[in-house]
C-alpha cells in the first residue's frame, strides 16, 4: 500500500518533519483532527525517521511502543519528566486514535446492540497493521486494552488466525470476544458492526472490503475528488457505501443494491452508527434489495464501486450451487462481473469510473470482459496476497481442485492463497 501514499499523507508527513525541526505542530494537528478519515498512524509508519522516533521513546518497534503505551502516556503527563518533540508526535497521534475508537464505540452504543464488553479490530497504516482491541464500558467512557497487533493481515476477523500467536491471557480474551457474535471493525473513522446471528449471512467486511475502502480514501477523499452519483452493487455489510456516504463531499446521491436482504438491514444500522442525521437528511440515499440486472435502465452514475463474487466455477456447477445458497452468492461465480462489465455504457456518466475488485482467480476473465472504449487500471500491480479462506469452496473438493490447476489458486503450507486486484475502468 505504500505506493499509494498521497497527498494528505506527503503533506502530514512533511508537517511532521516540520514539527521534529521547528515545533510547529498545528497544521499538522489540525488536519488530522479534522479529517477522520485522515490516519495519523500511517504517516508514522511510512516515515523514514519512525525507528529514531521509538528509540527516543525507549522502544525497538512501534508494536512495542503500542503495547505500552498507556505506561508511556502516564510518564510522559508527570511534568518532572521532559520529553523531546517527537514524544509529543507520538501522544498527538495516540490521542487521536484513542478518542476516535471511545467516540464511535459511545455512538455504536446507541443505534445497535453491541454488548458492553467485546473486541475491536481497527486496520491502520494502510492494511499494514491490524490492531485488537479489547473494550469494556462501564461507565460513560470505555476502556480499552491492546490485545495484540496483527503485521500485515492477509485475512479481516482474523481473531482465529491471531489466536495462535497470542499470548496465554490474550487467548483466552479473543475466545470470549468470539463467542459473542458481533463482529466490529474500525477503518478510518468508521466503526462497522455485524451481529453474526441477526445479519444472517452477510458479507464482511473482510479483508477484500477494508483494501477497497482504504482505496477509496487514498483514490478520491485525500484528492479531493468527488463524486456526486455513485452506485455500489453488492453492498454486503456496507462499509464502502457508508464510506462514500460520509467522507464524499460532493455527493447527492447514493444507491446501495444487493440480493441479501439482511444485507440491507445491515448497511442501514451502519449508516445511523456513522452519518449524523443533518447528512443523513442532506443526502439521497437508496437502499434496495434485489438483483442489480436490469434495476438501473434510465440511471448514470458518476462512480460505481463493487467488491463482487469472483471466483470461478466449476465448468459442471453442482446442482446445489444453482439453488444459489448461504455463503455462495456471496463470492461464487463471475456473472455479475460480466453484466456490470457488459453494461457499463449504460451505467456511467461520460466521465465516470467503476472501481472493481477481482481475484487472480478471476482476473484475466475481467480484462477479456473490459469494452474496447474503455480504459483500465491496475491499482496495485502484483495485486495484494490474502487468505483464501472460503468455506463454500473449501468444503468442496472438486472445486477446490478446479482452482488449484486451472485458476492459480496458491497452496503454501496446507493453506491457500490468492491475489486481490483494485481495477479502476473509465472511458
Ligand atoms: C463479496 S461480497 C461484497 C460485500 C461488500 N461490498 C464488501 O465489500 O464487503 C458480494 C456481495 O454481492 C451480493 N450480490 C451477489 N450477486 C448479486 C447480484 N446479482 N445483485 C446484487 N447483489 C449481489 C452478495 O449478496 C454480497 O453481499
């Protein structure tokens, strides 16, 4: 993710430098605090001087430096100690994060039924970290403890995945915070909420989803570009909707459509958690259940976003799989890729862009699909490696077979792979 470092980040991270030589820490202060979707953590990580900066602190890594630092916060309020600038760096970034996880768990708190006690997975520094969190209310204010912090996650949830690594006490934590059933995910000043047992089937948002969302800011929110009609099709647990609904400055008009009907239900309580009302009320917002074939006749949109099932089926498709059941709508077959692809002149405006995300298992596929009037782009060029975790195709041999000889799935150690593609197509 780092080449796709832009302008907010280059400009933070000059403002640090700034800070480091001459003190000045306000412009730098105010863009962070006024942007929520600008990430203050990213700018430390992708800083050159990020090892000085945790050696002056006393800590070999910024991992180290997380773990501790509410020991770190204590020390460095008690005014007989003195510290250089970039403690203060640090403690501005900190504060920040920290007063963003309270203020969106307090407002989670009163739209949804997230419990008083449970975890929070929030994905910072790009994809490059993925920090647990774990939060108690019982007061006005949560607390928080740092359970562990994932380096480069190649799957979102990924609880299971850490709870072989972590430590004995943070096991046992991640196993209660599992068995609630709530799954709830920070991204750049969004906190997202799916309840496992009334958002019945409902897509992420997984580690394909946070790529795209994280995408999306870089693409358009730090550039300031803007988009006044965007459309996503299959909007699953809606982060990328809520994203666009809140960070995107010129929109008018937004319409989310996706064939699971809990899905919808899903997106609205996110909406209500992250959009204040006055938004809520300026914006068009369009939720619809259904199939997106044929829903947009007389409609142009300006962007259209769409994570979409993307893996390939077996030339025989089992019988099973046409009654088109639980998780495999989700993520089974290609038909929505090329009905998007096949339609795209009547759904985007003479400047608009759609921005997709494939697999290697499928990506050839959708190049073939791309109309000849219109351009591509590649947003990470080798693409970006996760877990391939499907169950649906896990569970079922043949298939799994299929996309290891015929698709380029990527077997290491008993565990599969493949590569995620951000494409943006416009005229
Ligand atoms: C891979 S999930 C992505 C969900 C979400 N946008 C995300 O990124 O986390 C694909 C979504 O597309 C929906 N979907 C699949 N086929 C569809 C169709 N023909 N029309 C509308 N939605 C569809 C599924 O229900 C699912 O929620």
């Amino acid at each position: 993710m780092v080449n796709l470092q832009s302008k907010l980040f280059t400009s933070l991270t000059a403002d640090i430098d700034k800070y480091l030589t001459n003190s000045d820490l306000k412009p730098w202060k105010n863009s962070l605090r006024s942007n929520s979707y600008a990430e203050g953590f990213l700018a430390l990580l992708s800083h050159k001087d990020i090892n000085i900066i945790m050696t002056a602190q006393g800590y070999n890594t910024f991992n180290e430096w997380l773990f501790d630092v509410d020991n770190w916060s204590q020390k460095l309020l008690d005014p007989r100690n003195e510290y250089g600038k970039g403690a203060m760096v640090l403690y501005e970034l900190w504060d920040v994060f920290r007063n963003n996880i309270m203020d969106a768990i307090r407002t989670a708190r009163l739209h949804t039924n997230i419990p008083n006690r449970g975890g929070i997975l929030a994905f910072v520094g790009g994809l490059s970290k993925c920090i647990v969190i774990e939060y108690l209310i019982t007061s006005d204010y949560p607390r928080f403890t740092i359970i562990d912090v994932i380096d480069n996650p190649q799957s979102a949830f990924d609880f299971w995945g850490t709870i072989s690594n972590a430590a004995m006490a943070a096991k046992n934590v991640l196993k209660e915070i599992i068995s609630t059933g709530h799954k709830i995910i920070l991204h750049r000043g969004i906190l997202m909420h799916v309840d496992r047992r009334k958002d019945f089937q409902v897509f992420g948002p997984s580690v394909d989803t946070i790529l795209l969302a994280e995408i999306q800011a870089q693409l358009f929110y730090e550039n300031n570009l803007s988009k006044k009609r965007v459309l996503e099709i299959g909007c699953g647990n809606g982060l990328l909707s809520v994203s666009v609904a809140k960070y995107m400055v010129a929109l008018n008009k937004i319409h989310s459509i996706d064939v699971n009907f809990h899905s919808i239900f899903c997106l609205y309580n996110n909406l209500s958690i992250n959009i204040t009302q006055h938004l809520l009320k300026k914006l068009d917002i369009y939720l619809t259940y259904g199939e997106f074939s044929n829903k947009f006749p007389n409609e142009k949109f300006d962007l259209i976003i769409c994570n979409p099932p993307y893996i390939p089926n077996e030339p025989t498709v089992p019988e099973y799989l046409n009654k088109k059941v639980d998780y495999y709508q989700a993520v089974g077959g290609t038909e929505l890729i090329a009905e998007i692809l096949n339609n795209l002149d009547n759904l985007l405006s003479d400047d608009g862009e759609l921005l997709l995300l494939v697999s290697n298992l499928s990506l050839d596929y959708t190049l073939n699909l791309i109309p000849y009037n219109y351009n591509y782009k590649l947003i990470l060029e080798n693409g970006h490696k996760v877990l391939f975790d499907v169950e649906a195709v896990l569970k079922k041999e043949s298939w799994l077979n299929f996309l290891l000889t015929e698709c380029d799935l990527i077997e290491e150690n008993n565990l599969f792979y493949h590569n995620i593609y951000p494409i943006l197509i416009k005229k």
